[in-house]
C-alpha cells in the first residue's frame, strides 16, 4: 500500500512538472508590441490607444508600462495552459494603482483585459478597463 502512495506521489510530483514546463509552449520569448486601450468609468471621452514594446520571458509574462513616475510590483500570478492570471500594484507620487488581469498567449499574438483601480490622493478613485492586444517582433535587443 505504502509503494503504490509512495508511486501516486512520484507521479503527481512529474505531471505537475511537465505541465509547468509546458504551460507556456506558444509564448514566444522576445520582444512584443503591445497595444493598451483604457476606458475609464464615468468619463465620456476616450483615451487614445497606448503602444509599447517590451522583452516579454515566460518567467516573466506580464505586460507592463514601464512609467518612470511608478514602481510596479507583480503581486501575484497564475498560469493555466498559454494563460496568464496576475494582480499588480503601482505605487507612485500621484497615488496607488492596482491592476487585476489576463492576457491569452496564441502562437505570435497575444489578447488580454485588465481592470485598474487608481486611488489617488486627495480624489475619488478611478476605476479603468483595459484592454490589451499584441504581437511578437522578434528577438530582445541586447
């Protein structure tokens, strides 16, 4: 009895492993360009889309805006299949800003929805949908 556990065990151990490895098969590593439309609550106008281009790791999956006026933390993170789950908080002089998401990887592109909550100080917080879309250039400049 104490062998066959002892094998179940083993095989859990090896499955979770392959699966890990494998759970990010169709993120290309290297540079994307990654396109971020925000809606924000409450506010008639729309805000234009935002482009960037970033090295994109599955150790590190998350798009990111790398704002110089912010300090961002990956608080949190999931992944399930070429999915990514992940909670991130951006601290900064204007305020504090909290990001829950996913972004799908499929072969060279990726899609993705965020909600941000901006608590800034002094005014009522914001709350932004996000909306996220990008495609994979190339390798990283070095």
């Amino acid at each position: 009895m104490w062998i066959m556990k002892k094998s179940l065990i083993v095989f859990v151990v090896l499955m979770s492993m392959l699966w890990t490895a494998g759970a990010f098969a169709e993120l290309e590593e290297g540079l994307w360009e990654v396109t971020t439309q925000v809606e924000v609550r409450g506010m008639p106008q729309s805000i234009p889309p935002n482009t960037v281009r970033q090295c994109i790791t599955k150790s590190n999956p998350v798009p990111q805006d790398k704002d110089k006026d912010y300090d961002c933390k990956t608080i949190s993170q999931k992944i399930s299949g070429n999915t990514v789950s992940y909670n991130m908080e951006c601290k900064g002089k204007e305020g504090v800003m909290q990001t829950s998401g996913t972004t799908t990887y499929t072969d060279n592109f990726m899609n993705g929805a965020s909600t941000t909550n901006f608590k800034m100080k002094g005014r009522p917080e914001m709350q932004m949908a996000n909306k996220i879309k990008g495609k994979y250039l190339g390798s990283c400049p070095k």
